[in-house]
C-alpha cells in the first residue's frame, strides 16, 4: 500500500525541486512514448491495409484466370 500523504506533506512535495524534477522527466518519458506508440499503430494499420489490398489484387487476379478458363468466381 503506498504511504497516505497529508495535505500540508503533500504541498511540500510539490515545492520539492527533485519531485518537480521527476515529475517533469516522467512526463516528457510519456510523452514520447505515446508519441512512438501512435507511430507504431499508424504504421501497423498502414502494413495490414496494403496486405489486404495485396490479398484483393491476388484474388481479382485468380478470379480473372479461372473465368478465362471457363471457371466462374
């Protein structure tokens, strides 16, 4: 269980310049990752949206042949 601060405990943390420190640095920390894991998931969408138009041109593709072959799709 984390250690309950009270109110004054608490304003005096806040006024600490090594807490204000780490503050800031967790902060920036999840700011850039959030900023990579937003890039991350663009790119995953991106790969699996040209993997399913790849799937969707092969298949046109096989269906073309096989009506040229007198086989329907």
């Amino acid at each position: 269980m984390l250690p309950f601060l009270l109110l004054p405990e608490l304003d005096q943390a806040e006024q600490d310049p090594d807490i204000i420190l780490l503050s800031r640095q967790f902060k920036a920390t999840a700011m850039e990752l959030i900023s990579v894991l937003e890039q991350v998931s663009h790119e995953l969408v991106f790969t699996f949206y040209e993997y399913y138009l790849s799937s969707v041109r092969t298949l046109h593709k096989s269906c073309a042949t096989e009506k040229g072959n007198g086989i329907e799709c």
